[in-house]
C-alpha cells in the first residue's frame, strides 16, 4: 500500500512539475516575431491571434497576444520588408472574425439508443454532443511613439550585433538563438518593428489579453514572417485569417502540418472592425489553422497565392436520437412491430392449444 501511494505521489509531483514549468517557459518566439522577456522573468503566449488585409500593394498585419508569466515588461520584434507605420488595432476586430468564420450548426440523427439514453441511462435525454530608441552601430532609428501600452520604435539594422546592441541599450538581452534566426532578414535588408511592452499600472505583469497592434507596410506579395518561430520550445499553433480580393493559400507548408482551412468566402457587408480592415468594400476572407509539432522545422516565411474563390465553411455536428413527436423512433418501431407480430402470435398459439386437446382426446 504504501508502495502504491509513493507512486501516485511521484506521479502528482511530476505533473505539477511540468505544469509549473509550461508557466515559466521563456517565448523566445511565437508566430511572426520574438518575445524577449527580461532575463530573471518569463514570459509565454497562449496564443497569437493575427488578421491580414492584401489589396496587392500593401499588406496592413493585425495582431493580438494572449501571454501568461511574471514579466514586468517584454520586448517584441517582428520582421517586414519595407517602411512600417504601426498604431493601435480594433479590440473587436477578432470577435467579429469569429463570428463571420464559425462553423455552421447542424443536427445529425441516430437510430438505436447510445449511453445516456433511456433505457441506457436512469433518465432520458437527448444524447446531444456537440462536435467540435536608443542606437546602437548599425541600427537607425526611423520613428518611436507611445501607444498606449506599448512604447513603438521603427528601426533599420545592417546586422543582428547591431539590433542586439540597441535591445541591450534598452535593457533587454538577444538570445544568441535569435541573433541567428535574423541573419536571412538582414541580408534581404527587411526592417524590424521593435515594440516595448508594459503594462500602464505600475508593478503589473504582462498578462491576459493584450491591446491588438496594427502593423502597415508595403509589399508586392502578401507575405507572413513565420522564420522567427523556428526558435520555440513546444509546438506552436498558427492562426491567421487573411482579407484580400481572392481566396489566398500558404505556398508550402514550411515545415509544419499542412495549413488547414477553416472558412472561405466572400463578406459582402462586412461588420464596421472589419470593414475598417478591409477598407469598406467586399472582400475574400480565409481562415487558416496550421499546426507546428516541431517549430525547429520552419524554415522560410509563409508566402501565400491567389487560388480559385471555392466557398468552405466547416459543419459542426450535434447527434441527437431520433424522435417523433418527443418519443424515440425506435421504441414506437418496436412498438409497431409488436402490435403487428401479437395477432400472429395469438394465432399460432391458438392453432397449438388445439392440436394439443385434439391429441389428447384421441389418445
């Protein structure tokens, strides 16, 4: 007995382990840039969320971090190839593109009872189951501001030493991992957005859900920056839902699973965060989901095309037993089928009480 309970004690202590580990993993990077925390603090990001507008000279990149950890403060880079102008995005922008992508609802029917239906369960029920700027040598500082709670510098940068040097000015430390991961960005001669992130209250932790930045430039190919994302620790998730005149696809996987697309089609009205977006007028909107089981594998950016504007949208399925005025199909086809076997029933057993008296009266 006491064998089994240093087990199970071991096993608690392992899973409590791992669980305050994934709270404290550093996010060198998540989706198209890198999150550097203060080298005694941690940050993570449950998830990136990020909306992309293409008319075919400028792609305009919305995104919005949901992070957890005790970091009083983090900085943020992202890669783009030309000038960026930065602002604030729409809070409401991700809700109104879940609600325009939400898979349709329809109910799927069953014949015989499954568990938790009468007579499988104690009571009945319906069996419903949802499916589911300081400087440093090489870096040029070309516009800062403040956005409410972030502090926005636009830099160029000759090399990764130089980008690592104006972090370090501003208190923040380059993973040599990450120096790395820069180099192709350097020699393309791409700029950074580099974004210093604080909470406004004093002593708060970067945590929940963060103000959506709205990233702006020009570019002759709609273009998602993923390379910095090779440097995460555990798999990563990417979520991207792209507005453009036509239905647009990732070339190539780039080392993750294949992109999945979760809706495809034209929004005629869009709502007014999304119109925002869009610009006011119809546009094609995709949304996308592509797992990264091992972002070590990523090796280029996500470059997407035009494909043919097929609609999609995904079925989500309720199983529900299949009823007729309340009560199960199968129990009134049992039903029927007893009321139409009985007379038969009696028949044959009337024919076999007779054959039975008349051999006993003959015997």
């Amino acid at each position: 007995m006491r064998g089994t309970q240093r087990n199970i004690l071991t096993v608690v202590i392992a899973l409590l382990a791992l669980q305050l580990g994934s709270l404290v993993a550093p996010a060198y990077a998540c989706g198209c840039g890198a999150m550097i925390p203060d080298r005694s603090e941690r940050i993570g990001v449950d998830r990136e969320e990020s909306a992309v507008r293409w008319d075919g000279r400028t792609e305009t990149v919305v995104m919005r971090f949901h992070v957890h950890g005790n970091a009083r403060r983090a900085a943020w880079i992202m890669p783009v190839p030309s000038r960026a102008d930065v602002t604030l995005g729409d809070p409401a922008l991700f809700d109104e593109l879940e609600r325009l992508t939400e898979p349709e609802q329809r109910d799927r029917h069953y014949f015989w009872p499954r568990e938790g239906d009468w007579p499988l369960d104690d009571t009945y029920g319906d069996g419903a189951a949802a499916a589911p700027p300081g400087a440093g040598s090489g870096v040029g500082v070309v516009g800062r501001e403040r956005l409410g709670p972030f502090d926005v510098a636009r830099l160029t940068a000759t090399d990764p030493e130089a980008l690592g040097d104006w972090l370090r000015t501003n208190g923040f430390e380059l993973p040599e991992r990450l120096t790395d991961a820069l180099q192709p960005y350097v020699e393309r001669k791409w700029e950074y957005v580099a974004v210093r992130l604080a909470p406004q209250e004093q002593g708060a932790t970067l945590y929940g859900e963060l103000t959506p930045l709205r990233i702006r430039f020009a570019s002759p190919e709609l273009v998602y920056p993923m390379r910095l994302s090779r440097l995460a620790r555990t798999a990563q998730t990417l979520g991207l839902y792209i507005l453009a005149d036509h239905r647009m696809e990732p070339r190539s996987p780039i080392g993750g699973d294949r992109p999945e697309v979760t809706f495809a089609g034209r929004i005629e009205r869009p709502e007014h965060a999304v119109a925002g977006l869009a610009g006011g007028a119809p546009v094609q909107l995709t949304a996308l989901e592509q797992k990264f089981p091992n972002p070590a594998r990523i090796d280029d950016d996500h470059h997407l095309r035009a494909v043919a504007d097929t609609p999609y949208r995904e079925i989500a399925y309720t199983d529900r037993l299949l009823t007729l005025g309340g009560i199960p199909v199968w129990l009134l086809t049992a039903g029927a089928v007893l009321l139409v076997a009985a007379p038969a029933c009696v028949r044959m057993a009337r024919r076999r009480s007779r054959r039975a008296a008349g051999v006993r009266s003959t015997a």
